[in-house]
C-alpha cells in the first residue's frame, strides 16, 4: 500500500519539472530580437513561478501526510514484532514445562480452586493485526473513496436520509409540513396519511487557503422540497431546492461571510425534524429566510466566561411576493426600490452551567416601492435568547415588532395589502403591521435523549388588516392571528441515527372572529452521513 502511495505521489511531482521549465523560457526569450513584450513575459513568468509554490505546497502536504502514516505503520510493525517474539518465548517456555512434567511424577490431587490461566498471546497477535488491518483500511478509503475536487483542497459531503410518516385532522396548507389552518372543503374527509424523503439534505463543505491571515471556507445546502414535477407520481419526486450557500473569511475575532444564508438577525428556530424543509413555527412568530447576504461580525471577548458579538451587513430586500414569471427572474418591490436591506445585530454571551447564555437584539430596514408612487418602508426590532436553566433544562426564543416583513415570513406572509390590483394606478398600498415570536423549552433527558416543547403566534395588526375589509393580499387578507404549537421527543442511538416523534397544532383566526385548527403528527427516522 505504501510503496502504491509513494509511487502517486511520484507521478504528482513528476509533471512540476515542465513546468519549472517553462519559467526559464520566458526569460531567454527576452533577449531574441522577436521576442514577446517584456511586461507580457514578466506576467507570464509571475504567473507560473506562483503555480509552482502552490504545486510546491501541494506536495509539502502530501509529503507530510505520508510521513504520518508511514511513522503510525511503523509504530504498529515495531509492536507486531514485540508480541512474535514474546509469543516465540512463551511457546519455548511452556515447551520446556511440558518436558519437566513429563518426566516428573504426577502431583497430588488439589482440592482448591484451579488458577485462572493467564491470556494467550496469540489473541492479543489476533487484536494487533486487526488494529493494522483496520488503519490500513482507513488509508486506504481516505485516498481512493474520498471526494475528488478540482483543487488541492478536501471536500467534505455530508447530510441526512429523512423519513416522515405523517397524518393530519383538519385541512391545512401542506400536508407534510403544515404551517397554517384552512377552512375545510366540500367533500373533504378531514384529514389525510401520507409519507415523504423530500426533507432530506445534501451538503458540501470546503475548507480553502489562508487568504489575508483568514481561513477561508465555503459550503453548499440542498433539498428536495422545491415543488413537484408535473408527472404521475410527481409527488414522490421532489425537485431538488438551493437552501443556503456561504464563502467565509475567518480571522481570529472577526469574520467575513457572503452568500445565501439564514437571517443572521434572527438566528434562532425551534428544534424539529418534522419541519426541516421550512423552520418550525414559521408564520407563527418566527422570522426566517435564505436570503443573499454580505455580512461582518467580530467578537469581543470580555473576560474568560463572557464576550459579545457585532454582527452587520446588506441583504436582498426580499418582499414575499411570489415570483411572476417561472424562468426569469423579474424585479420585486423590495429589489424596485434600487436599494438593499441592512440589518445588525448584538449579542451578549456568558457561560452558565457549562453551556452559553446568550441575549441579542436585532434591527432591520428595507425599502419597497409597488409603482405609481406607492412606497412603504419594512422595518423590524427583534430580541433573541437561549438561556440554559440548569445541566439539562434550557429555555429559548425569538420576539420581534415590525411593518410589510412577509419577505422574512412576518404578517403570516404578507407584506401589504391593498385595495384593488396592484395593476390598477388607484390601488391603495398599506404596509402591514405585525408582532409575534415564539419560545421552546429543551429537557436533555440523556445525552441521546431530548424533549422539546414550543409555542408560537403572529398577529398581524387587526386595524390594518380592516382597513381594507375586502382587500388584496398575496395570501388570505383577512388572517389576523397564526398561533402554533409543538412537542416533540428526538432519539439518537447512535450519532448517525436519529428516531423522532412530533405532535402539532395550529388554529388561525379571520377578521370575522371566526378560527379554524389543525392537528399534525409525525413520525421520523433520519441517517446522517
């Protein structure tokens, strides 16, 4: 195995001696009379001396590699050796024992106990060549199953295989993860069972150079919950959905991230695996979306048990519309105001009981704009807090107050409403203004054991959503309150293995004081990798 690892190795080094060639040429050519520019042949020379050092450090890297295995191999050779020879000199001893007794007379009969034979040695030869086999079987995956990418650089692919069992009582407005109560229909049986993978996840982590002093990194999130092709059995072929998409700029307190992610200024969600595909308690009190972001945080650290955070940074100024068009993107009245959304956050954190404490408090700002002169400033304030109550307990949440927030899921996914189309030059546009937030309480019965309960609402004001009695909205516009509850156990008998149990219920309430409620239970089992 390691003379088949040298010998790549080999082959890798070999292509760098064209290459290193390739520098001197440049440099001769300077001098001939029809010779190339000398800035081009400079750049040129740059160029290839700084794919040389990286072809250089590859090779460090691989070279210093084969030396940890090569010194582990030999440690395990060195003890191999050490149990032959001392099974070789227990053999030779109990051979010289056997010819003692035999020409000794038989001994008298003990009536005690027989002595506890002490171990052979030969099975502790058998576990030595089994750790062997075994580190050998570990080199070998790593360097023939392990995922190839473009560069130097690992890869690392990761995920969950998710199934859920699920029924309803009642109509909601998606049966595998619900979010909402809908008014029955006619010829309904009041409820449904169904089952589903397309919750499952699939992730790539990379981790790249030093860049600036900074470790860079990057990873990708996938899903299947992206809607359903339109073909028999569609529903069991979810389409695969981007989920988030960070780079990362890692300096020792301060950290650079752009890309697609959660709502930093809301970073908390219930914890289920009945609802992955959207956050749990979404359109019942918690704010949440991937969105295109560019974002600064650094760290302070106060004392050894205590720091906070800063965070900062520009977002897409998303408004929750639906998109107009299935295969180009047109501009929406967050992207129509020609500018971005910002946000910030701050957060304390302490350490109690082992675990982090942590406050924060957020702010966020966004221009809409709907045509015709019709603009309306989103704006949101938000606290946050996970608070460990004891070695097991821990209480966290999420509260926020803002205006036409349906982008990040406030006002039960509205941002507007108005009263006539928003075609018509003499619709009226009216920010939407909401409050809501939710609350879970954790028990961590085991380590493999966790019980967790969770209660939700948003409440879209009642006096805007009156305004215009018989308005227009991108969802109901006459739903006033979404209020959520959950309760959940998560069994994890091994780290890759997850069996789960969750219960939920919602009731929605209309501008007419009327509510209608929905039960949801699911049964899960998830194998990470």
């Amino acid at each position: 195995m390691l003379q088949a690892y040298r010998h790549s190795c080999t082959r890798r080094v070999g292509w760098l001696l064209p290459l290193a060639a390739l520098c001197v040429l440049p440099s001769k050519a300077q001098t001939g009379g029809d010779a190339a520019p000398a800035g081009e042949l400079r750049q040129s020379v740059t160029q290839l001396q700084q794919e040389i050092r990286d072809l250089q450090a590859a090779v460090t890297e691989i070279r210093q590699e084969a030396a940890q295995y090569r010194a582990e191999t030999r440690a395990l050779r060195t003890e191999l050796e050490t149990t032959r020879a001392e099974l070789k000199l227990q053999h030779s001893a109990e051979a010289e024992v056997s010819a003692a007794e035999l020409q000794a007379p038989p001994p008298a009969v003990d009536a005690s106990p027989a002595q506890a034979m002490p171990p052979s040695g030969s099975d502790r030869l058998a576990k030595l060549e089994e750790e062997y086999q075994l580190l050998s079987g570990k080199v070998d995956d790593q360097y023939q199953t392990k995922v190839e990418s473009a560069s130097k650089y690992r890869v690392r692919f990761s995920g969950i295989v998710l199934l859920n069992l699920f029924g309803n009582q009642g109509r909601v407005d998606n049966i595998d993860f619900p979010s909402l109560a809908l008014k029955p229909v006619a010829g309904s049986t009041g409820g449904n069972f169904g089952g589903t993978l397309r919750q499952s996840q699939l992730g790539f982590e990379v981790s790249g150079p030093t860049f600036l002093g900074a470790r860079t990194a990057a990873n990708l999130q996938f899903d299947f919950a992206g809607g359903f092709p339109n073909a028999p059995e569609g529903i069991n072929t979810g389409l695969v959905r981007l989920r988030t998409g960070t780079m990362r700029l890692d300096w020792a307190r301060t950290s650079i991230v752009a890309g697609q992610d959660v709502l930093f200024f809301s970073p908390l969600t219930p914890t289920s695996f009945a609802s992955l595909a959207t956050p749990a308690l979404a359109y019942s009190g918690n704010l949440w979306n991937w969105t295109p972001q560019v974002r600064i945080e650094h760290r302070f650290v106060l004392s050894e048990n205590s720091g906070f955070t800063v965070q900062g940074g520009i977002l897409d100024p998303v408004s929750g519309e639906p998109p107009p068009n299935e295969y180009y993107r047109q501009p929406q009245a967050g992207e129509l105001s020609r500018q971005p959304a910002i946000a910030s956050r701050i957060a304390w954190t302490h350490s109690v009981f082992g675990q982090p404490l942590t406050l924060g408090a957020g702010g966020y700002y966004s221009a809409q704009n709907y045509g015709f002169a019709r603009a309306v400033d989103a704006w949101a304030a938000m606290a946050d807090w996970d608070l460990p109550l004891g070695s097991h307990l821990a209480l966290s949440g999420e509260f926020y107050r803002g205006r036409a927030l349906g982008g990040l899921g406030g006002g039960i996914g509205r941002s507007v409403i108005f009263s006539q189309p928003l075609s018509d030059p003499s619709a009226s546009v009216l920010g939407l203004d909401s409050i809501g937030g939710w609350s879970q309480l954790k028990l961590k019965a085991t380590p493999k054991l966790e019980f967790n309960a969770a209660f939700g609402q948003d409440n879209p004001y009642a006096n805007d959503v009156r305004y215009f009695p018989y308005g227009h909205a991108y969802l109901d516009a006459s739903l006033v309150r979404n209020r959520g509850i959950l309760g959940n156990v998560i069994y994890r008998p091994r780290s890759d293995l997850l069996l789960s149990a969750e219960y939920q219920h919602y009731r929605t309430f209309a501008i007419d004081n009327s509510s209608r409620t929905a039960d949801h239970i699911n049964l899960m089992m998830g194998v990470l990798f």
